[in-house]
C-alpha cells in the first residue's frame, strides 16, 4: 500500500485520482508541514515536465488535461516549461551542428 509521502500518492492526488478522504488527509498534511508542501511542488513540477515531454499514459494526460489544466496558474506553469523544453532543445540542436572548432568550452 502507498504512504501519503509516496510519490504515486502525490502524483494521484495532483491528478485528481485519490478519494476525498484522502485527498484531505493530504491537504492537510501539506498545510501543517512546508517540507511536505515542497515535496507535492517539485512532483508538481516533475508531472508537469512529463506532459511537456508526451510521457504520461493517455489515462494520466486525460486526467492531467482536465484537472491540472482547470487553474490559470498551472497552465502558465505548463507553458513556460513548454518554453523550456523547446529552448533547450534548440540549444541542443545548436551545439550539434556548430563546428568543434567554434566551441570555447572544449578548448
């Protein structure tokens, strides 16, 4: 059985999948304890970097798209790391196609 402090535990409750009871057990186990509140935020963070990248199952993009998106603030979240993503990305490519003579930090 999952712990509230399981990762599975958090990311259910972030997708709306746990049951009520539950789901304010955690609330207030976050509310009373910042650390545990850190802990929801960088699964939030870690959840929302995995739908950027395409690698949740259909049922949790589902879940995702119709709870997490709901609230402005997460879709502003959504979107910068989507920026991010595709930024990182064009560095990336950048670095493979320029000369080895034009990188400094290999010299």
């Amino acid at each position: 059985m999952e712990t509230e402090t399981s990762n599975g535990v958090i990311v259910r409750y972030l997708l709306g999948d746990l049951p009520e009871q539950e789901q304010a057990r955690l609330e207030d186990h976050a509310f009373s304890d910042r650390e545990y509140m850190q802990i929801i935020l960088a699964a939030e963070n870690d959840l929302i970097d995995e739908y950027v990248r395409g690698e949740l199952s259909a049922t949790e993009r589902r879940q995702f798209e119709q709870r997490f998106l709901a609230s402005a603030e997460r879709r502003r979240k959504v979107e910068f790391a989507r920026a991010l993503a595709q930024f990182t990305e064009a560095q990336s490519a950048h670095r493979e196609t320029e000369p080895a003579s034009q990188r400094w930090w290999e010299s």
